[in-house]
C-alpha cells in the first residue's frame, strides 16, 4: 500500500467520480482506476460500487476512508515538521553561558531568536567558558556563549566574536583614583583587591591575577564575589577595588568609578560550536549572532 494509492482513493470518494477525479488529481483515468484496484486488491475489499456514471463507497469504503483520510493527515505532519526542522523552526538547542558573559549582547541575541523561532526549544545552562568549550567537543552543548581566549581557537571548533570590552579598574567614589580616566597597572600595588571568584569566572580571575602580576605586584584579596554586580556593591561599600570589563557600566551600581587600564587590556566574547555542526536550528542562531555583532563595542 502506498500513500499515493490512498490520496488517489480519497480523490474518487470525494468526487465520487473517476472521471472528476482523475482532472483534480492530474492523472490519466485508466491509471486512476488501475491504482485504486490495486489498493482493493491488496486490501482484500470492495472500496466502491458503481451507480450509473457515479461511483459510491460501500459500507467498508466508508470505514476504510476515514483511516485513509488520518494516514494522509500525518504524512502531511511529517513533510511539514521535516520543513520546518530543516528551515530551523523546529528543533531543540542545549546553550551554555558564561556568568561573566555581558547580559546585554546575549539576552538580545536569545530575544531575537525567540522572536522568530518560537518553536524552537532553548535549554540553556550556566558554567564556566572552559567546561562550555570542552560539553561543545563532546555534542553535549550545540554552542555556548563564551570569554574568547586563546584556548578557544582550534580545527575542532568555530567562533564567532559578539563583542569586546577593555578592562576597567573600579574604585570607590571617594578613592583617591577617582577622577581618574586611566590608570596603570603600578600605581594599584597596595590596594585591597575585590575578586570574581575563580569558581565563576576562571578567565576574569586568571586575566586579574596576570595584569597584576605584568604590574610588579600579588593582589591583596580582602574579597571574592560571584558575579561583577556583587563586586561592584563590595566596591561601592568600600571594601576594595576591582577589575572589570566595560560591561559592567551597563550594570548601574552607583558609588562607584571606573577607570581604563593601561597598558590596555581587552576581553573578548562571542559564541562557540563545532565546526562540523549542521544543525538548522544553529544555523538560525548563528545568523541572530551575525545579526547581533558589532553593535557593542566596550571602547565608546
């Protein structure tokens, strides 16, 4: 039995006519009917009767009409979700994130393709760039919202960069730094250090420890935050400094200021895959990060 045997039997039941039939479904007459033959054949049934130059179903005509009918219907589901799916409509995307990542680029990112793709599912799970870059490997994570550093870049993968920012120190408002613009890497040897914990933010703490360490000094931890809007209210209660990416102005913590580091020093973002990825559903992702980048640069 085949699909085109029943879309041709439920032609003639609803034209009740081989003739009408055969001009609706574009098909020579003879054909027609040799393949509804066929499927009473193989059915083992008597589908219609004649009545005249008409043709009726018989009772099991009736009942077999209404199956034909739903096996139409879902092969017509299953064309449309394999349309879909293949146009990137449907599908499921497993995302990670970085909680260092900037809020901003990625929530309208994610908003925008929500937008368009409605019916595509977003799970989406927070941890470190690291362990993003190593579930991306493996297939665990379709792509992750990412620090883009060096260890990101090889044959395995493909990245795409959203945004950059440079590196801010962050003072008190009362800190004797804070009507400055710059300020070099030296000149913050004695301060008590606010720090995002290496547990979620390895690559912020790692940068920190480097730029101090390039200054000529350790850094005097008095205290590790979670994520940069903690640190910026341990700034703000002047219980030290920080170093943060420009992204962090976006946050709105009063009570503090925030000066540029020199020598300069940027931190790049961006969203990870592997690089033989076909998903539709990532393409479509990918084309909102396209859409998306380069509209927050950190330098302004």
């Amino acid at each position: 039995m085949e699909l085109r045997q029943l879309r041709y039997f439920v032609g003639v039941a609803q034209h009740e006519s081989f003739t009408r039939a055969s001009e609706d479904l574009l098909i020579a007459q003879p054909a027609l009917s040799a393949q509804v033959a066929k499927l009473e054949e193989e059915l083992g049934v008597t589908l219609f009767e004649r009545v005249g130059r008409r043709v009726r179903l018989t009772e099991t005509g009736k009942l077999v009409l209404k199956q034909a009918k739903r096996a139409l219907d879902a092969s017509d589901d299953v064309a449309r979700v394999a349309r879909l799916g293949g146009d990137g409509v449907l599908g499921r995307l497993v995302v990670g994130y970085a909680r260092v990542f900037p809020a901003r680029e990625m929530t309208a990112i994610l908003r925008a393709f929500r937008r368009r793709r409605p019916q595509v599912a977003l799970d989406l799970r927070e941890m470190q760039s690291s362990a993003q870059i190593a579930l991306v490997r493996s297939g665990e994570l379709d792509c992750g919202f990412v620090r883009l550093t060096e260890s990101v870049e090889d044959d395995e993968l493909t990245t795409f960069p959203i945004s950059e920012y440079p590196a801010f120190v962050v003072v008190p408002r009362s800190h004797r730094l804070a009507k400055r613009r710059s300020v070099a890497m030296k000149e913050l040897a004695n301060e008590d250090w606010i720090m995002i914990s290496r547990a979620f933010g390895e690559s912020v703490f790692d940068d920190v420890i480097a730029l101090c360490r390039r200054g000529g000094f350790a850094p005097r931890i008095a205290q590790e935050a979670t994520d940069g809007r903690i640190a910026l209210g341990f700034v703000a209660a002047g219980l030290g400094i920080a170093i943060l990416s420009g992204a962090a102005r976006e946050l709105g913590v009063r009570g503090v200021h925030f000066a540029e580091v020199t020598p300069r020093h940027i931190l790049r973002f961006g969203i990870v895959s592997r690089r033989d990825a076909s998903s539709a559903a990532l393409a479509a992702l990918f084309g909102e990060v396209q859409a998306a980048a380069g509209f927050h640069n950190g330098s302004r």
